[in-house]
C-alpha cells in the first residue's frame, strides 16, 4: 500500500501557506514600489479573468455544455453592483469603502445568478450548438437592453441615442481585497467539482443518457451548474465596474464572451488550474506585446493556433495542479521513498544471505 507524506490536515496547511506566500509576494511587489498603477492594473484585470475563467469551465468543463452569454451574466452583475453603489452615495448612507464594495458586488452576483437560473431552465434543453447560439442570444439582448434603460446610461433609441457609459462609479475595488475574493472562489468552485455534485455532473458530461437512467437529477443540477457560474461572472463584474469606474453595454457582446471561452479551452476543459494558468497568461501576453502595437493581436492570434495544434487538450488538459502532490512526490520519492528503499534492499540482502547460508550448510549436513 502507497504511503503519503502529507496527511489530507497537512495537505490543507500546505496550501494555506502557498496562498500565504502568494499574497506576500503580492503585497511586497506592491509596497516596494516595484508595480506602479498600470502593473496593479494588470493584476487586477487578472483577477477577474481568473474568475471568469474558474466560473465559466464549471459549464464549459465539468458539464460539457457550450455557453457564449456569460459576459451578459457579468454586465448584469456589473450594472447591478454600480448602481446600488451609486444609491448608497446619493442617499448619504454612511458606509465603509470596503464593506460598501463587498456588499454591492455580492448583490450583483445574486442578481446576476437569478437571471442565470430564469435563462438556464429554458436554454439547457439544448446541447451543443443550438444552446451556444441561445445563449449568443442572450448576451446580445442584455446589451441591447442597456443601451437603452435611462438608469444605466442610455437614452434611448428613439432620441437618437444609445449605449451611453455609466460613469461616476466610485473606485472602490482593493486588489488585496480582490486578490482575497479571487482565492474563495477558486476553493469553492474546487471543493464544488470535488464533491458528490460535481462528480455527478461529469457524470452528465460523459453520458447524459446513463446518467439520467441512473436516477441523476439531470435538469436540476445542469440549472445549478449554470447558476453558480451566473453568480461568480456577476461577482467578477461587481469587481470590475468598481475597479473601471464606468461601463459600457459593447462589454457585454460576444466578442468578450468568446475570448474567455478561449481561455477555458487553452487552459484545458474541466481543469480550474488549467483555467487560472490560461487566464493570467492570455491577460498579460497582450500587454507583454504592447511595444509591437501593430502587429501584437498578430501574434497573440498565432501563438493560440499553433498552440492549439500541438496541444489541442489545452495547457493541463483535465489534469489539476496539486501542491501537496507535488511535496508528497518530491519527498516520497527522495527521503521517505530513499529510506524505505534502503530498508526493502536491506531486508532483501538479509534475506538472500540467510537462504544462502542454509544453501550451503545443506550439504554438509546431508553429508554429515
């Protein structure tokens, strides 16, 4: 029997310190003065691409069903944080920043969750194609709609007029803050794919019909799925319209809604590490090539389709990113692992000398 290094309590603290160590290095970039406003800015749009990401492959991934609405769910979120903030400021309701930023992004997601529940139920009927193009649909009418609701900027198309930004949103998004909000997601999206719900829905992603024939809930726990990813794309446009300080309702079409499907794929579908690897890197590449302004979108669209050739299963595939794996291999193998090696050949000299030793005392014996 395979002994581990780490016990599954050893395993939980191994990752609180990674985090830990994380936030560290995070913090002392920022406080050393080494990330000035653009390098934050940076690492604040990551963030949110993370998010994104996580919250859309539990759909794309771990359900298998193909959706090109969820920058609407985010926009929802978006719009609904931003005015609520704005409510709070103009009716003098004294409130801190941070509390203010944490309630108005919650209240967003749950909005955005109960549009995702009210389109889920119709839309998961379909598979494949037709529920990419449905939820397309969707995308576009919550922008259109946008445009042309007063309270979010608009003034509708019968004025001549439409798709005004909402401005004056107070800049109220803490990237630590963030960064914090960033790593609960990412744990309950892997406690939620780890659970007996997420193994049902990969159940569904195999084979809907044996699934279905084994008693699975079918339609209930594809609405959940779709939900949850609803409620964290309002949560990552809560953070983003307090971070921007305005929007617009073109961040909503499906131009965006397709550059985070790319990110979940070239991260690998069903795989969160994947996606959180995939996300920082498709978000920082195109600034990395900023300096070759006219032919950086050039090469941004070659390296996805020459990665895409050689490595179509994205970076991770469904394989998952396990730190407490990686310290039970590394000292399994070379310190534990070389002690009971040492031990196992030592028993086995032993062994071999004893037979040995009997080997030659049984002829004397014999001859005795």
């Amino acid at each position: 029997m395979k002994k581990s290094a780490l016990s599954m309590k050893q395993s939980y603290i191994v990752c609180a310190v990674g985090i830990a160590v994380l936030f560290g290095l995070l913090m002392a970039i920022c406080e050393s003065g080494a990330a000035n406003t653009y390098i934050k800015g940076i690492l604040m749009t990551c963030c949110i691409a993370v998010i994104m990401t996580t919250s859309l492959n539990l759909t794309v991934g771990v359900l298998g069903q193909l959706t090109l609405g969820c920058c609407g769910f985010e926009m929802i979120g978006a719009y609904s944080a931003a005015l609520l903030s704005k409510l709070i400021v103009a009716k003098g309701i004294a409130m801190d920043p941070t509390a203010r930023f944490l309630l108005t992004i919650f209240v967003g997601a749950v909005i955005a969750c109960i549009f995702g529940i009210l389109v889920g139920i119709p839309a998961l009927r379909l598979h494949g194609d037709y529920l990419a193009i449905i939820t397309l649909g969707f995308g576009e009418i919550i922008r259109v709609v946008l445009q042309n609701i007063p309270a979010a900027g608009g003034v509708g198309l019968d004025k001549g007029q439409a798709g005004q930004a909402l401005i004056g949103i107070d800049r109220i998004a803490n990237l630590y803050v963030v960064f914090w909000i960033t790593v609960v997601t990412v744990v309950l999206l892997f406690m939620f794919a780890r659970s007996r719900y997420g193994r049902a829905v990969k159940a569904i992603r195999d084979d809907e019909i044996a699934a279905s024939a084994s008693g699975l809930n079918v339609t209930y726990l594809k609405v959940l799925v779709f939900a949850i990813s609803a409620f964290f794309a309002g949560l990552a446009g809560g953070i983003y319209a307090q971070y921007m300080g305005s929007l617009t309702p073109a961040y909503a079409g499906w131009l965006q809604s397709t550059n985070y499907v790319i990110m979940v794929v070239f991260g690998g579908m069903g795989s969160l590490t994947g996606s959180i690897l995939s996300a920082i890197v498709l978000t920082i590449l195109p600034e990395a090539l900023r300096a070759f302004s006219d032919y950086r979108m050039l090469a941004y669209s070659v390296v996805l389709v020459v990665f895409m050739i050689f490595r179509p299963q994205g970076i991770f595939g469904s394989w998952e990113f396990s730190l407490p794996k990686l310290i039970n291999r590394i000292v399994y193998r070379n310190g534990r692992g070389g002690a009971a090696k040492a031990a196992i050949a030592a028993e086995g000299a032993g062994t071999a000398g004893t037979t040995a030793a009997a080997k030659s005392a049984e002829p004397a014996g014999k001859e005795a």
